[in-house]
C-alpha cells in the first residue's frame, strides 16, 4: 500500500519536472501539464509547447498527477495550482491514462483532458471520449496539430470554476489495468460511466494495479477476431477520423447520415454508434430500403391494423415501434419512394406516425441512422428525393473511405477476416504469405471490405496448404497482377524515387500497377500497372537476401525524401502548400527539410 501526505508531493525530479518558459506571450501562460512514460516524446512534446508559449509540467504517470489534484482537493494545495489543460497516454505503469480521464471529469469536470495513444483503434477512440476527454490525438499526430488541440481546449471554458463543488467526496479510484480497462467499454456506455471500484478513502490508495505484461500488441490486437466484435479494423489517418467521429457521436441522440461505396461498413459503423450509445441496452433495428418491394415499405416501417388491405389478418408493428427507445438504421435511404419520404419526414419532425390504416397516432423515441452509397444532393436536384427530408437527415454527414485508398489496412484486415473464416468453417486458420498481402494491397477492390472479406472465406476453403501464396489468389485478383520477379544485384533505391517519377502527373496511386524488369539502376518502361510497393518490395527483399540491417533506418529517409520534393513540385514550391499535402504543419516541414538536408536546388521551383 502506497500512502502520500501533504508533504509528499511528487516534487522530485524522477516524477514531476517543470519545464521553464522562455519565450511565453505574456506574463502569466496557459499551463500544461504532460503525462507520458515515454521520456524522449515527453522531452519532444515538452520543447514544443513551451515554444508555443505554455508553461509546461510533466509527469512521468498518472498517479503522480492524481495525487496532485487530489491534494487540491483535499485543499492541501490552493485552486490555482491547477493547470489549464491536460495532455495524457494512456497506456502507464500504475494507474492508465483513461482511468485517470474519467477521475479528473468526475471531480473537476470543466478541466479539458487530451489523450494521446499509439493504440488508435476504435476501442481507444470510444473510450477516451467515454471518459469525458475533450479530444483524442491517434499516434503519430502532427506537433502543429498538437499545439492547436491544446490550444483550443484551453479557450474552449474561458471562465473556469475547476474544482467539483459538490459536498461528495473524492473516494473513487479506478485500479483497472489498460487492459481491464478496454475491455470495459460497453460498461462504460451502459451506465452512464459510473466507475466501477469499490469507494476507497482519498488520502490512500490502496492498490494501483500495473499494467497487464501479456496485453498484445496494437496490429495484434486490432486483427485478432475474438478481440474486436465490431468488425471495424483500421490503422491508417482515414479510418482514425471514423474511429473519432464513432466516439463523438455515440453519446449523441443527434442523427447522422453515414455515407460511401457499397461494402466499405456502414452498417457495423451504425452498430457501433448504437453499441456504445445510452440506448446500447435498447432494440437495434436495421432495414435496408432497396430491399424491400416499394409496396410493403410503408407497412414495415410503420406496421399496419388489421384489415388494412388484402392479407393483413392482424394488427402488425411496423419497425419505428419495435425499434422505440433504441435505434433505426435505414440502409440505402436514397431507394426509398418519395411517397414514403414524406410520412418519414413528419416522423423526424415530431416523432408520431399512424400505422397503415390506423386512426390513432403512434409515438415513439428512436434515434435514426441513415445511410447511401448514393449522392443525395443529386437526387435531390433530380427531384427523385425531398430537400427538407435530406436536410433532416444530413446532420451530420460521416463518410467512410473505399479500401482501395487505405491499404496499409489490409494486411490488418485480412487477418481478421482469415480468423473469422476459420472458426465459422472450423479449420485451421491460414497464413498469408507477404507477397499474396503485397497482391492484395495493390488490388482494386471495387467490392471494399465486403469483397475482402468474401476473398479470405474462398482462401480458407479452396486454398490448399497452410500459406496462402500468390497462386492460391482468386484468379479475378491474378488477372491483373504480375508475380514479383527476381531484383537485379545492382538495383538500390533509387528505383523508388524512379517509379515515383513515372507515376500519373496526378500523383494520385493507381491500385492495378505492376512491376517491369529492374536493370542497372533504372526502371524499364512503365505501364499503367506498375506500383511503387513492389519497387520497395523488391529492394527490401534484395537487401536483407544480402545480409544489410537496419532496412528501415535507410529507407525511412529515402521515402520522405521522395515525397517531401514531389509535394514542393505540386505546389510550386509552396511550403505551407507542400505541408498541407503531406499533412504536415509547416514547421515540421521545415524540420524534415533540415535533416534530410534537401536545397530549394534540388526541387524544380524556388521555395517559398
């Protein structure tokens, strides 16, 4: 049992370092406190900061800075100790970043809290907004990014009264380990985030658990299929601004329009809005629109009385009512006849309707997702879908992202999808080799994660032998793809730079490029099916058949490279232009150019 009193403070420098300002705006900065274990990022996040004009106080773990505010309020410490915004990980020894969010907006709810995780799965995205965090920053994030958030939250309760002034005290400490604590996230969401432990006095804390030694990894946790039930896999910036809005919106009855290609999840995106919403106790109902014959659409949304029309022997509820106090998904809403728009219209208005041949209006509480792989804004101009009846339900727009723009997700997915594939077949699950996943990757996908998912049931049944190599690919998939042929001994990376340079003046990637012969340095002709993956492929496989180490210390560099000189060609030597395109801010640009030592010579405009 760890004790603390009021002259122990956490104050040596093993725990609490205050970092001095030197180029603050004024007199009296906005203060930051930052908790990571990690000491070169905090010395990173530390540096930047303080050139950004806050006084910066960092933490090695939370608990040294949930001492801290406890001591405020035991009032061992006065008010105006307290920081103006706080920046924490979540995964810590001792006590994690999550259980000490949901601490601090308990007992000092207008403090705005920042997490920070390399662990940006959805999990981690719902739980942080779960906790009351202001915002949820997915590793790596852009130090410009950074300083904005913080920035924001800070302005965000101008005028601060800190401290809960309740007469409740300060007695409930999680002790859940990272892991106990992920795997608690549908409790959060079904009881309105009541912390879990036992209460416990406030001067002690008896037990603060460390974290579990054989919590898996990110990529192995994400692709595991007995870990992740929603189905919703994803690393790459596109799927982390879903997993965000998902953790936004599931707190919210507010109703929202999830749009994108057919296959590419919108339905487990609605489930998981329901799944982690105060009503996740209450009916999800799910209708898909296009589905339905256009003359039993009105009786299945809204039910019908008995005698109604020919066959309706009974009185039937519709599914606004079997989905009252929960949620109604309305899958592809552009199919839906304007005639039943208009009854939908006055549901979302005021929330009654009257069944099919009733007289008596029905009420009901139903938060409504809708979703189209269509462009409602055209239907509308075509008159083939109600502009008031599209205001209503565009609220809030989340589009999702077709795989073939993200496939750094792939490898990710595909695993999942092969565990699931062989449990539901109840075989041995398959491995796929990495040049079958450099196939996927590079593959259009048109179909989306649906197709993949499809792909991987095939390769489980039809596939022989326990790696799934690149013959063993559907033969849809190898018509458009070239097996890897043998590097030639010269070839070094300059083939990558090559290959980009060939790529369409669009500089948008083409997912159906193949691989041409490599000779001396340079690449052969280039057709519309060549990929730059492969070039890098190929070199890789290259230099460890040689016996070179650290790989990815010399391509990292060579990579950025490339991209940084063909960002300041695009925008004519526009450095804020440059970083825009690279998702950069501009001084990490700056900073980029400097290491790598790139000249405005080197690029075919002058910078500015």
């Amino acid at each position: 049992m760890t004790q603390y009193n009021d002259t122990q403070h956490l104050t040596s420098n093993e725990q609490i370092s205050r970092v001095t300002v030197n180029n603050a705006p004024n007199d009296n900065p906005a203060t930051l406190w930052l908790i990571d274990d990690d000491a070169a990022l905090r010395l990173v996040l530390a540096d930047t900061f303080e050139d950004a004009g806050l006084n910066v106080i960092s933490f090695t773990h939370a608990q040294a800075a949930w001492t801290r505010l406890n001591d405020v309020l035991q009032q061992h410490e006065a008010a105006d100790q307290l920081p103006d915004v706080i920046l924490t990980d979540i995964r810590m020894p001792m006590m994690d970043g999550l259980s000490f969010s949901d601490w601090v907006h308990k007992h000092f709810p207008k403090l705005p809290i920042v997490i920070m995780t390399a662990h940006s799965d959805l999990t981690s995205a719902i739980s942080s907004y779960q906790t009351g965090a202001f915002e949820y920053l997915p590793k790596p994030f852009d130090l410009d990014d950074a300083v904005a958030t913080i920035y924001k939250a800070i302005n965000y309760q101008p005028n601060k009264e800190l401290v809960n002034q309740s007469n409740e005290p300060a007695t409930d400490i999680i002790t859940d380990t990272p892991s106990e604590t992920i795997s608690k996230t549908n409790a959060y969401s079904k009881n309105s985030n009541k912390i879990k432990q036992p209460i416990k006095p406030v001067s002690k804390i008896d037990t603060i658990s460390k974290p579990n030694k054989t919590t898996k990894n990110n990529a192995e946790f994400k692709s595991n299929a007995n870990n992740n039930p929603s189905g919703i896999v994803g690393q790459s910036q596109a799927m982390q601004t879903v997993f965000r809005a998902i953790g936004r919106l599931a707190h919210s009855p507010i109703t929202v329009l999830i749009t994108g290609e057919s296959g590419t999840g919108k339905e487990l995106v609605a489930g998981a809005l329901h799944e982690h919403s105060p009503r996740a106790q209450q009916p999800f109902i799910a209708l898909n629109m296009a589905a339905i014959p256009h003359d039993l659409i009105e009786s299945e949304l809204f039910g019908h009385e008995k005698g109604a029309f020919t066959g309706a022997t009974t009185t039937r509820q519709g599914r606004f009512e079997q989905a009252d106090g929960g949620t109604l998904f309305l899958d592809e809403i552009g199919d839906m006849p304007y005639s039943t728009q208009t009854r939908l219209l006055r549901v979302l208005a005021n929330g009654e309707f009257f069944r099919v041949g009733g007289q008596q209006p029905v009420k009901v509480d139903v938060r409504i997702i809708a979703a189209t792989h269509q462009n409602l804004e055209a239907l509308v101009k075509q008159g083939k879908f109600r502009e008031d009846l599209f205001y209503r339900l565009n609220v809030i727009r989340l589009p999702l992202p077709p795989l073939r723009t993200r496939p750094e997700d792939i490898p990710a997915l595909a695993t999942y999808f092969m565990q699931r594939a062989a449990k539901q077949m109840n075989s041995t699950e398959k491995q796929l080799h990495s040049t079958a996943l450099q196939v996927m990757q590079s593959f259009e996908w048109r179909g989306n994660v649906r197709q993949l998912e499809n792909v991987c049931l095939w390769l489980t049944v039809m596939a022989t032998g326990d790696t799934v190599m690149v013959e063993d690919l559907p033969p849809e998939m190898l018509e458009n793809t070239l097996s890897l042929q043998e590097p030639h001994p010269q070839q070094n990376l300059s083939v990558i730079e090559t290959t980009q340079n060939q790529q369409h003046s669009d500089g948008v990637y083409s997912p159906n490029q193949n691989k041409q012969n490599v000779q001396n340095n340079q690449v052969s002709q280039t057709n519309e099916n060549q990929s730059w993956q492969q070039a890098l492929a190929i070199w890789a496989e290259q230099s460890l058949q040689t016996g070179e180490t650290d790989i990815l210390q010399t391509a990292t560099p060579e990579f950025e490279r490339v991209l940084l000189k063909a960002a300041l060609n695009h925008s004519g030597g526009k450095k804020i232009a440059a970083a825009n395109l690279l998702g950069w801010g501009r001084n990490t640009l700056t900073r980029k150019l400097q290491q790598l030592g790139i000249t405005a010579s080197e690029t075919p405009n002058n910078w500015n």
